[in-house]
C-alpha cells in the first residue's frame, strides 16, 4: 500500500525544498538566527521571524573540472566578445564605497516559523555532564528491531532475508536450475531421432517446472519490523535562585529574569522531564510558583546563604542526589552582608557544589556600564576562588539586555564545544 499525501504545503511553499535548503545552509541560518535574537526581547524569541544571510552563502553545490581549456557559449549575452575578461565571481557585487557608486550585495532574507527558530536558536545547547542516574518515571518511547513481518512499508523492505527464503523456497521444490536446461539444448544436437523425443519432452517438462516456481514469490518477501519500547530518560532538576533584595535595581532584576526566562525556554523545549524549582531570597528565601517568581514584588535585606540553605532542604527532602542530576543556576548582583561570606562558602563547598553537576553564577550590575569595569564583588570573589579549585562552577557577569543571549549561550553550550573554545 503506497500513502500520497496531498495535503497543502503552509503558505503555499515548498516544504521539502525549505527543509533542504535549512539542512543545506544550516550553519548561516543558525549564526543569523542568534545574532538576530541579541536585539530581541525573551517572548519574541518564540515568535520567529525573518533572518538574513549573505548571498555568497546560497551557492548551489556543484561538480567542477580544475584546469584545462573550455569553450562554452553562455545563452543571452549581449555584452562579451571572445577575447574579454571576464570578473571574477562577486566582483560587480561589492559594497558601493560612497553614496550612489558602485552596485550593493543584497542579504537573502527570509522568514522562519516560531519552532524552526527556537529549535535553530537551541540547536547546540544541553545540560552539562547529564549522567544516566535513576529512570524516571514518566519515560519516552523510542523504536526497536522487532524481527521481520510480511507487510509492511516498501522502505523497510529486507532484500537479503527475501532472497534467502526465496533461494530456500527453491531448493526445497526442486526448481529446474538453468544451466541444467542449457545442457540438454546442448546435446539435442549430437542425438539420434529416439533420443531427441526424449530430451525435448524433458526440456520442455523443466520449464514448465520452472514457470510454477517463480524466482521471487510473494510469500517470500519479508519487512523489517519495529516496536515501541519505553526509553529510559536521564531525571534533572534545575534550581533558579534569584536576589530580589533591595540592593537589586529594577534594571537586574530585569536582566536576572530575562536569563531565566531563556533559562525555562531551554529546558521546557529540550528536555521533557526536567523539574525546576523557583527560590528568591532577600535576608530570607523560599521557594516560590512561576508565576510569583517572574513577576511577585519582594525587597528587603541580602543574605545568598538563606537561598543556598533553602536549596539544600529541598534536594535533602525531594531529590536524592544518588537519583537526580541536580543542576542550579544564580542571578545577583554580587552584594552579601561580610559575616554571610562564611556561611556561603561552606554551603557551596561541603553541601552544594559536591551533588551538582553543573553551577551558573550570572552577577547582573547597572546599564551603561561595561562588564570589564564592573568591580568584583564579594560574591565573585568567592566564586572565582572555588572555581580554581576545580569546583563545577561557571560565573559570568551582563549589564545590557543585548549580553543576555551570548552568555546564557555560552553558558550551556555543548561540552566539547566549550572545550574546543576554552583551548
């Protein structure tokens, strides 16, 4: 049984063209897609929209000879002779250097749907270091080998266990083998009248023989078939501890919320089964809903430690280090009361940081600053210290919404590609 599905492709496009050409051009699109993504705003991101690439990126793929002499007559030409010299590719499609000179380079502009930019815009980013802990409960369904069956689609169609059991079929019938024929044809020559009656009733006989057993039969065609079985999913759990204290101007706490924001976009669309527990502090934390946590009012004095306790409590009541990948993210402005310093540093030291897997630390300061003159505060400090003593710790610091993006990407992009930059 063939399916054609004639169903109409969105906005009358070609949907397996512009599938092809985002496979073919993937790493533009991608590049355009997070530049384009600095100037915008964390619920736009979902929006999509329409992106730019250079047009020198469009070349189609082609074979070409290299060297040698070629003569080729190129339809249309109304402005070379023989003899001229051509330019090269591009050349007449430089940038003008001033007003009304020359010819401009036009972009290729085109507009990508809300789950073609968010998946290009996540494409390279995970959860570091996820180990295979603990299955959780609610798993994922993936495909398995599930032997053979004789239907199915033309696409999983076995040749070589068809022909096996067509070959066996065969044997087992006894069908004529061609060469046998061939060598009674052979002899009809060399044989005397009585003997000739004989051979051609017998040639004749085979191939009969061999038209009642055909080559292939359809009960020997068999399909390769495949059955749903539960996957095993890796359990993670992201803490989101965010400073609401007084010292945080509402530009911070602009910024803290924007990065956890993209921080929820992540891993809601990359992950289905990643628990995120919200915890805001002043001189107290608790652990909050999402929406209280985003836009709840809250003030008051600065004690990290209050958050960094409450995390403990939860990941002792609800999250068995043993069964979870217990990963955590902070925003703050670096501001902690001194006598807090201590408490902070034996939290990190002997009950955070050895049951995570993975530490973000984002220190948020005013606009307009950059974040090389940003003085290092106490926090940072600190957490520059464990850092160097190989803790699993990152720590980066942001002043303007347009940072937000290139860190949080830096951030969590994958392993090997932070190792290869990091060299």
């Amino acid at each position: 049984m063939h399916i054609i599905d004639r169903r109409l492709n969105p906005g009358s496009k070609s949907l397996e063209n512009r599938q092809r050409f985002l496979r073919r051009a993937r790493a533009l699109v991608q590049g355009a897609v997070k530049k384009s993504s600095q100037d915008r705003d964390i619920k736009d991101v979902l929006e999509g929209g329409e992106v730019s690439i250079p047009l020198d990126g469009m070349h189609e793929p082609r074979f070409r000879r290299e060297g040698g002499t070629r003569d080729m007559v190129l339809p249309g030409n109304k402005k070379f002779v023989e003899g001229d010299m051509l330019p090269r590719s591009g050349e007449s499609r430089r940038k003008a250097s001033g007003p009304g000179e020359g010819d401009s380079e036009d972009a290729f502009r085109f507009v990508l749907s809300r789950d073609e930019f968010v998946d290009l815009f996540l494409d390279d980013l995970e959860l570091p270091d996820l180990a295979k802990r603990k299955l959780a409960q609610a798993e994922s369904e993936g495909l398995r080998r599930a032997g053979y069956t004789t239907s199915g689609s033309p696409a999983n169609l076995s040749v070589s266990r068809t022909v096996r059991l067509a070959l066996a079929r065969r044997v087992a019938l006894r069908r004529p083998r061609p060469e046998t024929i061939a060598q009674l044809e052979a002899e009809l020559a060399d044989c005397d009248e009585a003997r000739r009656a004989a051979l051609l009733a017998e040639i004749e006989t085979l191939k009969a023989k061999i038209r009642r057993i055909p080559f292939i039969d359809p009960i020997d065609i068999r399909y390769r078939r495949f059955e749903t079985v539960p996957k095993p999913v890796a359990q993670a759990v992201m803490f989101c501890l965010m400073d609401v204290s007084g010292s945080m101007s509402e530009h911070m706490k602009d910024l803290a919320k924007r990065f956890y924001m993209l921080l929820y976009v992540f891993l809601t669309r990359r992950y289905r089964h990643v628990e995120i527990v919200f915890i805001r502090h002043t001189d107290r934390a608790e652990e909050v809903d999402e929406d209280t946590f985003f836009h709840g009012p809250a003030s008051g004095g600065t004690l990290v430690s209050s958050a960094l306790e409450a995390m403990h409590e939860i990941v002792r009541s609800r999250f068995r280090p043993a069964d979870w990948n217990i990963y955590a993210a902070q925003a703050s402005d670096g501001d902690n009361s001194t006598s807090d310093s201590d408490a902070v540093s034996r939290l990190l030291t002997d009950k955070i940081l050895p049951v995570s897997q993975f530490f973000a630390y984002l220190e948020v300061g005013e606009a307009g600053g950059s974040t090389f003159e940003m003085p290092d505060s106490s926090l940072w400090t600190l957490y520059q210290r464990l850092r160097a003593e190989g803790a699993p710790l990152s720590i980066r610091k942001v002043s303007e919404r347009s940072e937000i993006f290139p860190v949080f990407h830096d951030l969590f992009q994958r392993r090997q590609k932070r190792e290869k930059a990091a060299s």
